[in-house]
C-alpha cells in the first residue's frame, strides 16, 4: 500500500496552498509590527531624553549660580567681617549679597532655595525667608546634589564651602547652598506626563523613586526589581517587560546632574491591539478553512479509507498465521460484499490449517522424544574407575563426594517425567557433571553467572549439557595451559540467552566454521550433540533460536544458546 493515502494527501494539499498564504500574511505582519515599534522607541526616546535635558539644564543652571556666588568678592568679603571698614559698609555688603541671591533665585519658572552661610559669624542669607527653606543641620561634607529626606519635604541639596572642603574641619569661612525641593520635580512630571507622556518617574537604586502627582504606583512596582537590572554605566536604553498579560517598553534616560534616572513606559500591547485583532481574526478565518477542508477529506477518509485499511490489516494478519481474523463492522455499499468475501475465504484457510497442523503436532512430539535420547553421559566408566581408586587409596571423603555428585547427575537425566525444567536445575546439572570432572583432571576450573530473573525460566531438559560436553570433549585434550569454563546466562531484547565459553584450543576459525557446517546440516547421517540441541531449539521457538558460534573472549570458543521469550509453535 502506498505510504501516503487518500487522506494525507488532500491534507498535504491544504495546506501546501494555506501555508503561502500564512507566511506572507506573517512577514507582512511582522515587518509592519517591526516598523510601529521602531517608531514608538524613536517617539519615546526623544520625549524622555528632551525632558531630561530640562531638568539637566535646569540644575547645570544652579550650579552656575553657585559658583557665581561661590566667586563674588562681596559674597567672600562678609567671611572676614574684620577686614570692613565700619557698620554701615557691613550692612551695605550684605544687602548687595542678599539681592544678588534673590535676583539669581528669581531666574526661570523653577525656583531653588539659594543660601550663604558664615559659620564663624552665624550669619545666613537666603532667598526664602520661610523658616523650613533650609534644614536644620547641614552636612560637614561638600555634597554634589545629594538626595535627602525628612519629616517636612524631600529634596536635593548641594554645598560648596569656602575655603575648599574646609568643612569637615570646622575652618570653613562660607558655605554656598542649593536646595531644590521633590515637589517642584513632581510638578513637573505630572506636566510632562500630561502633555502625552505614559507616566514619567525617576529612579535611582537605594532611594524611593520619585513620582507625578497622578502615578500608577501598583504598576510602577512591578516594574522595580527589574530596573535594577539596569548597568550603572548605562547612560539610556529600554527593556521589554510583561505585567498580567499586557507588554510595556520601559525606557530610562540617565540625568547627569542627579545620577538619577528618568524613567517612562509605553503598554506596547495597547498599542498593537489593533493589529493582533486583524491577525487573530487572519488565523481564525483561515484555520475555519482548514478545518472545513479537513472535515471533507475525513469523510472521505471514513468511507473509503478505512475500510480499505481494515482489509489489508486483516490480510497481512492472515498472511503471518493468524486465520482465526475477521471483517466487523460491515460498512454499506460495496465494501460490504468485500468483506463477506474475505470473512468466506478466512474460514475455509483455517479449516485447512488446524487440520494441517494437528498433523505437524504429531511429528514434532515424535521428533522431539528422538532427539532428547540421543543424548547420553559419556563418562560413567571413568567416574567408576576413580570411585574404585579412590577406596584402594581409602580417601574416603573424595569417593564419597564423587558418589553423590553422581548420583545427582543421573537422577536428573534419567528422569522422563517432564520435558520442561526450571533453569536453575538445568545449571545445578552442569555444577554436578563439572564437579565431576573437576575430580577426574585438575587442569581446569568454571564459573557460571545468570541473572536472578532468569533462575525461574523453564527451558527444555539437557539443553545446556550437551555444551559443557562438548568443552570437556575437544577444547582442552591438547591444552598445556589451565582452563577456564564460564556459562552465563542472560535476557536481551525480548531473547534469552545461555553462552558457555572457554579458553580451549576451539576458537580457530577452521574449527568454528566446520562445527558450524555440521549443526546446521540437514543430513540425518550427521548426528552431534549440539545438531541436536540446535534442533530443539528451532522446533519449540522457532526460527529465529538455536545455536550460535564465535570465538570467545577467553580466547576459545563461544557456544551460545538463544530463544524467544515466548514458545513458537
């Protein structure tokens, strides 16, 4: 039957004509997705990076004023009061100080807290007269736009101390200070996020982060373990992130004067709505066809196929033996006289079968009984002869031992009473023959291994003597060195398998090949113990068993015993 039928074929067709159609919506979709997402980065980053040049403006703008101040010869002149001529000069210098930090403070639509200190003088003049304009203890340190908090405000604050960090000494003359409060940059977030902006926020890892006045912080949480993620020498970039089952572009953009970053998201997924609505409902339309385009092929299928499969199973199951098959399930039409046909011609071939192998039973019981006795012990004379040495020599022990392994060996072959026997008493025979003639010669010694599971399997009687016979027969009559004898007994693959090796002189390959020739002959003239065994093997597992030969690892012969887990017929 042809591998591909009916079915598979107007399937295969569907979807050679679909799967175009699919890959060229997808490219195009895809490269449309590309290009809207390239685009919204370009808005995006332009939008942070533009308004974090105005907070970067706006703070490099108070630097500048801090160092004007940090430089006025008035400024520095009230840090050595001494040094003025009177009062009133006094006065007139301090209030020149004091309009020069109004008018800088006055500058631009965000206002800063701009302050003098004098610590020797306890002097302080600053641009909001408000009690809470400036904290109550500062820091010994000169700091660069630090960020601080306490019970009244947040803000950020920077001071420069005349002379140069003197003030962690206590020598300081004067003290420049900046202080720009949270609020201010919370305005002007919620500003830039209501001029179409997602929702602006800034961050710096350590610190709580900075929000509008109208944040979503359940939404801006989700997003903070991953900002730290964010590579400290990293100056601007986005990332991808998923929150439920909406996708957002993260974008941040560092500010050079804080060390803070600017932080917005787009839901990317909102925005592509649109487009996944028209590609679902692509897919949807062109998954209906497909499946309308399976449903005809399936009847098809369910008509004409597999009927027709069923009959050619059933035929290749009565080609393999099995006649006792037939056609269920009738269908209509002309399948139907089909299967009454074949269901006739099934019974008649089984009728002739069983009466065909009812008359193969019969010669294979007989063939069977032939075979098992032809094989006999060849060594009774000696074990007699040592049994009788052995008493001359009144070593008792060894006469005795010799006696019983004797005996147990004849017990067992002599017993007609069952064809079959556990695995385990066929290798207690092969330990008593090789106990024997361990006694007899001293030039050799044996191992057997099976495995646990095997112990219990039923094999036929003498199926494994007739190997260990044929190592004490040939495989050490002209050997100097001492032998070696190991049976092992194993399961593979569904087979079971009984080897018996030795290091005899066997393993030749001349001497391999002509004892293959003759278990394997079909002459009734030739007759050897292993012929035998090999014939067993194949009439009561069929024709995959018998015996196998090959040189062993010890350097002799190999002779393995291999048969189906289950008994052919």
């Amino acid at each position: 039957m042809s591998r591909f039928n009916i079915f598979t074929k107007l399937i295969a067709t569907l979807l050679i004509l679909l799967i175009p159609i699919l890959l060229l919506f997808a490219v195009s979709n895809r490269t449309s997705t590309d290009v809207l997402t390239d685009e919204i980065i370009k808005v995006k980053r332009y939008q942070i990076e533009t308004f974090a040049n105005q907070l970067d403006q706006l703070f490099f703008r108070l630097d500048t004023y801090k160092k004007m101040l940090y430089e006025s010869t008035d400024v520095r002149n009230l840090a050595y009061p001494d040094l003025l001529d009177d009062v009133l000069g006094k006065y007139r210098v301090n209030r020149t100080v004091s309009e020069e930090i109004n008018r800088l403070a006055g500058y631009g639509d965000w206002k800063a807290v701009i302050a003098v200190l004098y610590p020797k003088t306890g002097i302080a003049i600053k641009s909001n007269s408000s009690l809470n304009a400036l904290p109550k203890e500062f820091p010994l340190q000169d700091t660069f736009w630090q960020y601080y908090s306490d019970s009244n405000e947040d803000y950020f604050m920077e001071i420069l101390s005349y002379p140069e960090n003197s003030a962690e000494t206590g020598e300081a003359r004067m003290r420049v200070v900046l202080k720009f409060g949270v609020s201010a940059l919370r305005s002007a977030l919620s500003e830039f996020k209501a001029n179409g902006s997602g929702d602006p926020f800034l961050y710096h890892p350590g610190a709580d982060p900075i929000y509008n006045y109208s944040v979503n912080v359940k939404q801006i949480d989700e997003f903070l373990p991953r900002l730290k993620e964010i590579d400290p020498s990293t100056e601007s970039g986005y990332m991808l992130l998923r929150s439920d089952k909406t996708k957002y572009q993260v974008h941040y953009q560092k500010l050079e004067s804080l060390g803070w970053y600017l932080v917005d998201y787009v839901p990317i997924s909102h925005i592509m709505a649109p487009i996944s609505r028209n590609q679902t409902m692509f897919y949807l339309i062109s998954g209906m066809l497909l499946f309308m385009g399976a449903y005809l092929a399936f009847v098809m299928y369910r008509n004409i196929q597999i009927p027709f499969r069923k009959m050619i199973r059933n035929m290749n199951l009565i080609e393999k033996g099995i006649y006792s098959v037939r056609m269920t399930d009738k269908p209509k039409g002309e399948y139907r006289f089909l299967y009454d046909r074949f269901n006739s011609m099934a019974s008649k071939i089984e009728e002739l079968i069983v009466d065909v192998y009812k008359e193969q039973l019969r010669s294979k019981d007989a063939t069977l009984k032939q075979l098992q006795s032809q094989i006999n012990p060849h060594f009774l004379y000696n074990t007699l002869a040592y049994i009788k040495s052995m008493i001359e020599l009144k070593e008792n022990k060894a006469a005795i031992s010799m006696t019983m392994n004797l005996s147990k060996y004849y017990r067992y072959t002599t017993k007609t009473g069952s064809k079959m026997v556990k695995l385990q008493e066929e290798l207690d025979l092969i330990h008593f023959y090789l106990e024997i003639h361990c006694m007899l010669r001293d030039d050799f010694e044996f191992q057997i291994e099976v495995e646990p599971q095997l112990a219990e399997l039923e094999v036929p009687r003498l199926i494994v003597q007739p190997l260990v016979e044929n190592v004490m027969l040939h495989s050490f009559n002209n050997q100097s060195e001492f032998g070696m004898i190991r049976i092992r007994c194993w399961s593979e693959e569904g087979m079971n398998h009984v080897a018996v090796e030795d290091n005899g002189t066997g393993g030749d390959y001349e001497t391999i090949e002509s004892m293959r020739k003759k278990i394997h002959s079909s002459s009734e003239e030739i007759e050897s113990g292993l012929k035998n065994v090999h014939q067993r093997l194949r009439l009561m597992y069929g024709s995959d068993s018998g015996v196998h030969l090959s040189k062993s690892e010890l350097g002799g012969l190999c002779v393995q015993l291999s048969w189906s887990g289950k008994e052919g017929v």
